[in-house]
C-alpha cells in the first residue's frame, strides 16, 4: 500500500455532489456563479463563433424610442415630487443575452417546473464541464496544460466524480440509465460529450474515477468487483470496508450470478441472507416468516432464489466476504455434496409439504381480494 500525501489529494481535480442541491437555484441563465456561469460561458462561446458583441443583438434606436416613452410617463410622476427620475439604458451590456434567455424543455417549460430527477441530471453535466472551466480561467495556459493528462496525441482532464445519493428523485429505470450514461461520459464513450469538450476546451475527454453512495441496488452496476461495502460488525462492534475487488470469481460462476443479479444486488444492502434453492421455498419462508410474527425487512434479512443448488456454496462464500451472514435452505437430494456444510439447512420431505400449504393458502385469498 503506497500512502497519498494531503498535498497531492489537494490538487486532485475533484467533483462532489449531492442529492440535497437544488438544481432550480443554479442552472439559470442569469447566475453568475455554478452551473449559470457554465451557462453565460456557453453564450461567450456562442458570440465568438457568431463573430458579435452583446450589444449587437438590441436594436439601439428602437430601444431608445421605447426608453423616450417611458420616460414621459415617469416626467408625469416627478412634477408630483419634484425629482428627476429618468430610465437609461443599462451602461454594463455584457450580460444581455443571459436576461433574455431561459432554460427549460422543448414545450416551453422552465426548468425548475420539472421533475428534479431532470433537473438533477441535467446539472451534474455542467458541473462537470463547470470544473473545467474553473479550473481553465484560474491558471495561465501552460499551467492548465500541466494539469491534463496526455495519451500519445490525446490530452485528458484527470477528474474524481463523488456522487451522494444520485438515486433520490429518480424511479428505477433512469436511476440505471443515470449510472450507465455518467460511466459513458467517464470512460469517453459518448462522442457528443467529446464533441463538446474539444470544442470548449481543446481537450480529448476525461480520465478518472467515479465513487458512488447509495441505498439503492438500482444504481449498482453488474459488477461485483465495482462493490465497496461499508458496514459494522456486529460480532467486535468495529467498521469495516470492504472491496469485491480484492475477490474473484471464475466466469461461469460469475455467468450464472448474472442471472439473479438484479436481487443479489439488493442482498448487498441486506445484514443477512437466505439463499433458497427453487420458487416453492422461496415463496414460503416469507409465508413462514409472517406466520411467525417475524419481519424479514425490519431485521434486514433478505430471501434469495438460487434456481438451483450448485452455486450455494460459491454465493455464501461472497457474501460472507462482503461481511454478510448466509444461510441456505436447500432439498435433501443434495445432502451427498451438502451435509455438514456451516449454515447449510436440508428439507425433509414433509417439511417441504407443510411449508408450501400456507403458500397456496396465501394465493387462495390473494385472489379472493383481487375478485
């Protein structure tokens, strides 16, 4: 283990955001700072590549007819108080565009009336391109380029994304489609993120790394390797970290994982585990569990079905180095490759009967509500 000095984490170009930000209050054209002045570096951009100035988007005269007539209004005031109140055209005209623009969807909508899962996603992007930016205009051109990262002909802006909670204001299907397009934008897979960038900055893309918290298996990708679990142990009390990393698995192992992963994810969120071999236990242990007075989701106790028995062994064994309790209830057909095995249940036959009566007893009145 090689330690990082505080100076060197210092320089570390890095982006922090969290899930309590107000995206309504930032992405505004008339902001000065954060993503609005992401936004009025775009209009600049925008002027340059047009070949104007703000000034050259009012027409003077028109306008000074329009501040003539206002002014007659207002001369009507001041023969009441006796003062010299006049309307003039603002002296500063750098910021003209910026107040005529809004932002929004393409029905007209301003922003801060949509979803904040919208708004959310959107900012992430121009606090992306916002610390670039910064970090551009904060030093002299020679001392920007030292910053990048160069590959062969290709330069590189070293970034840390550190995203809190991205799931928050987002339903299951855009909080993955959220993780896959940021992994995209990271690892230079979207062209017209590219496109952007060398037009902007003259840069080829960005290299980095992005750490995620969450509370939601949605936002994990297929790839336990990707996991940093964070927990206590309740044996010795103590916090422990722990990266899937540092474990591998072999790729048939791994194929047959895929196949469940959607809730091998979830158990990652789980204290303990109940890997189950089929449908019929996996549908009565919650069956078992209510009869008890017991609730699986208060004591953090997931049930997972394994469509079989062959990967038991090998799913307890990663769990367990993730620092979570497993358990399996399996049939007794594999008690030759089971039996003695640590926290490994076999079911005798009648035990099996009596635990998928209350099953079909629960379907039963299923459908008498639903009737």
């Amino acid at each position: 283990m090689t330690p990082i000095s505080f100076s060197t984490i210092r320089k570390i170009n890095s982006l922090y955001y969290y899930a309590q930000r107000m995206p309504s209050k930032e992405v505004d054209f008339k902001k000065t700072n954060g993503s609005g002045k992401v936004l009025n570096y775009l209009i600049k951009k925008s002027l340059q590549v047009a070949g104007l100035n703000e000034s050259d988007v009012i027409n003077r005269e028109k306008i000074d007819s329009i501040i003539s007539n206002i002014n007659d209004s207002i001369d009507s005031i001041n023969t009441i108080t006796g003062d010299s109140i006049r309307a003039f055209l603002d002296p500063v005209m750098d910021k003209i565009v910026s107040r005529l623009l809004m932002i929004g969807d393409e029905n007209g909508r301003e922003l801060s009336s949509l979803g904040e899962g919208i708004q959310y996603s959107f900012n992430i992007i121009l606090q992306i391109i916002e610390i670039i930016h910064n970090t551009k205009i904060s030093r002299k051109p020679e001392d920007f380029e030292e910053r990048l990262i160069s590959d062969g002909d290709k330069k590189y802006f070293p970034l840390i994304l550190l995203l809190d909670e991205p799931e928050i204001h987002q339903h299951p299907y855009r909080q993955r489609s959220l993780t896959k397009k940021i992994e995209g934008l990271m690892s230079n897979a979207n062209q017209d993120f590219l496109d952007l960038l060398h037009e902007l900055f003259d840069i080829d893309g960005l290299m980095g790394q992005i750490f995620i918290t969450t509370h939601s298996p949605n936002i994990l990708l297929n790839d336990y390797k990707q996991f940093i679990r964070l927990y206590r142990d309740f044996d010795t009390n103590e916090f422990r970290i722990v990266s899937g990393n540092c474990i591998s698995l072999d790729d048939k192992l791994y194929k047959h994982l895929l196949h469940n992963y959607l809730y091998l994810k979830e158990a990652m969120f789980s204290k303990r585990i109940v890997f189950v071999e089929g449908d019929t236990e996996n549908g009565a242990v919650p069956v078992f569990a209510r009869r008890k007075n017991f609730d699986l989701d208060e004591h953090g106790i997931g049930v997972i079905k394994l469509d079989g028995a062959d990967s038991v062994l090998y799913c307890m064994e990663l769990y367990r180095y993730f620092g979570i309790k497993t358990y399996a209830i399996i049939d007794r057909d594999k008690k030759d490759k089971y039996d003695g095995a640590q926290d490994i249940f076999l079911l005798q036959k009648w035990i099996t009967r009596k635990m998928y009566t209350p099953r079909l007893s629960c379907m039963n009145t299923w459908r008498v509500v639903r009737n």
